[in-house]
C-alpha cells in the first residue's frame, strides 16, 4: 500500500464561456472551452493507521473539515469502498480562491485521483468523473484535463485538439466573486447577439492551431454581470492588451484575468510591470505560465 502521494492540481481558464438557458432545477446550461494552466496547487496525501480524513492548508482561512473539497473528494471514495485506513491531505495553494480558475475543484479531481491510487480502488478514469460531478460540475473536467468542449451544466465533456503553446499572464484583482451571485444576476434575456462567444468558431481555430484566430474568439457571457460589479476587471484586461497580449479575457465568473501573449519578452515585461512596477495595485495575484496539455497522466 502506498503511503505518501505527491499531486499537483492544475487550474483552468475558460476560452469561450457561453450561457444557453436556466433549467427548471435552477441550474445554468452551458458551452464552453475549458484549457488547463500551468499554474497548480499542491497536494500531499499521507497514509494514517487510525481511520479519519485531517486536511492541512496554508492559509488560515480555508475551512479543514467536510466544506472543503478535498475532503469530499477523499469520503467519498474512503465511504464507498470501506476504506479502513484514514490519511492526512496537506493542500498548499497558488491558485487563487474564489477567482474563477476551478482550484477547488481541481484539488478535489486530484484527491480522487490519489485516493483511488494510494487504495487500488481499481477505479478508472471516466469512472473518477462520473463520481466527481456529485462533488462539483467542474471537478470532471478537472479530472481530464487539457483542451476541451464542456456542455450541459458542465459535465458533458468532449476532448478537443491541444492548444498552441503560448504565454498565459493571469491576474486577480484583490476583490473575490461569488459564482452565485454572477449567475443569479445574469439577464440572458437581455444580452445582445454579440455578448454570446462564438464556441463553433472557436473550435475550427483550435483545430486550425491557429493561435490568434483563436484569441480573436475569445468571449465570456458572465463578464455582463462581473465587469459592472467590479471595474477592475476591465482596467486589466485593458492593461494586459497594452502591455503586448493578444487578447485579455475573465476567466469563469471572476475576477481573475488572463491574457494570451505570443511573444515571451513581452510576456515577461507584462508579468513585471502589473507584479512589481506601477500597475502593481490593480492585481493581487499575478503568475506567468503557459497552457498545460498533457492528457495521459491525470492529476500526475
């Protein structure tokens, strides 16, 4: 039996983020392009004697018990299979709380991954997922990774080709967006033609690895309700395209923003100027990293 796992859980960033109707069970049904970052969390999952999950974060503000998503993820699995050994998670995170990029989430995808290993559970992946959605939409997604379609209320996940590589700068502002309250005040029935992405689109240039074809379709239908909320999000995404990128864009229900840069100098210049030079107040968070595409390993 295994006793220490060592897991990194990556983040994601919507490159098209559509919103199709609000179903009768108060779900949203959704279309988007899903693309994980290199920016990742880390997970260590240590084998103990006695039964029981302990989780160990470092940041004081993040609950250890059963509201903590990694926890979920570990009962799940330890409860259905009558895991009689308990283990000990220690999350260390990088990827901003409450931003938009599906860190809960991805941790959770990681801790099933790592559950399923460290107690030859024998489960497979596609199996992991249809597990996962009981703990969150986009902890399957999370699960498989790379570049992908994911419909529905986000479960409904088809595997696209990968990505072009390129630079990512993501920033989050200081301020944190409740999901909720974005898809509560989200008016479909107002939005213009327009304010919806072209996912089809999107998806020919993916295909095409056409890069900036790409990030010319770039589009997110809840920036509607954030932006308005909060304008910082708009003064970075501004920011972003000054400094070089080819596109800047919200990811998920906010704040974070990323912008997609072609050239590494540039790339770097921009991660410089918002980290430490005069735009350092507009982000509180701010990473250089690129696209992440391996499929084979999960969560590995």
């Amino acid at each position: 039996m295994i006793r220490h796992l060592g897991l990194k859980a990556y983040g994601k960033i919507n490159l098209g983020l559509d919103v199709l109707r609000k179903r009768d069970d108060g779900y949203h049904e959704v279309r988007m392009i899903m693309q994980t970052v290199g920016l990742y969390d880390k997970i260590d999952i240590y084998l103990k004697e006695t039964p029981g999950i302990e989780v160990v974060t470092n940041l004081y503000y993040l609950p250890v018990n059963e509201n903590n998503l990694v926890y979920k993820a570990a009962k799940l699995l330890m409860d259905e299979f009558h895991v009689p050994h308990g283990i000990r998670i220690h999350l260390k995170k990088f990827i901003p709380v409450s931003a938009g990029m599906a860190g809960g989430s991805s941790d959770a995808a990681a801790v099933l991954f790592g559950v399923n290993k460290m107690f030859q559970l024998g489960l497979t992946r596609e199996e992991l997922m249809n597990r996962g959605v009981k703990i969150g939409a986009d902890v399957p997604y999370c699960i498989m990774r790379g570049t992908a379609l994911s419909e529905g209320i986000g479960e409904i996940l088809t595997p696209l080709t990968d990505m072009p590589q390129c630079q990512v700068l993501i920033a989050k502002p200081s301020v944190s967006v409740s999901t909720k309250f974005v898809y509560d005040h989200l008016n479909l029935a107002e939005l213009k033609t327009e304010d919806h992405p072209d996912i089809d689109g999107m998806i020919e240039a993916i295909k095409s690895h056409d890069i900036y074809k790409v990030s010319e379709r770039l589009g997110n239908v809840l920036e509607t309700v954030t932006i308005p909320e909060y304008p910082v999000i708009a003064d970075i995404k501004e920011k972003l395209k000054e400094l070089g990128a080819v596109n800047a864009m919200m990811s998920g229900s906010g704040p974070t923003v990323f912008g997609i840069f072609t050239n590494p100098i540039a790339a770097g210049r921009a991660y410089e100027e918002l980290r430490y030079g005069e735009c350092r107040n507009l982000a509180k968070q701010v990473y250089l990293t690129n696209f992440y595409n391996t499929k084979e390993v999960p969560n590995g």
